[in-house]
C-alpha cells in the first residue's frame, strides 16, 4: 500500500511541476479561444432557445389534450347520467 502511495504522490509531484514550467498561452491564442467560445455560446443559445419553445408548446399541446379528453369523458358520463 505504501508503494502505490509513493507512486501516487511522486507522479501527483511530476505532473505538477510540468504544470508550473509550461509555458501560458499567448494573448493572440487567448483572445481566439474567447471569440470561438463566444461563436459556440451564441449558436448554442439559439438553438437552446428553440429547441425548447417548441419543446415547452408540445408539453401544452399534449396537456390541453389530455384536459379536453377528460372534459369531453366526464361530460359524456354525465349525458348519460342525466338520460
């Protein structure tokens, strides 16, 4: 147990020292990466936005019809109730 806590602990050790000697990004890279972030917001935005308008009006559509076959049911039980 003591071995692969070691091993562990020195490769936790290497990955973080070649994490701090690695070189940051440029500021052209850096302002590329934001703009295609951005691009890929946006589209991702609109078509969100529209997938769940018709998404939301088929969850109405599917209880107002459900409402309007109970409706129709009871008032049909309740015609022949009445006869």
């Amino acid at each position: 147990m003591k071995t692969i806590y070691v091993l562990f602990t020195s490769l936790m050790f290497c990955l973080q020292i070649n994490a701090q000697n690695a070189e940051p990004p440029s500021a052209e890279q850096t302002a590329e990466w934001r703009r295609i972030a951005h691009e890929e917001g946006q589209k991702s935005v609109a078509t969100n936005t529209v997938k769940n308008f018709f998404r939301n009006k088929l969850i109405f559509l599917i209880i107002g019809g459900a409402i309007a076959l109970v409706g129709g049911a009871i008032a049909m039980s309740n015609k022949e109730k009445n006869k």
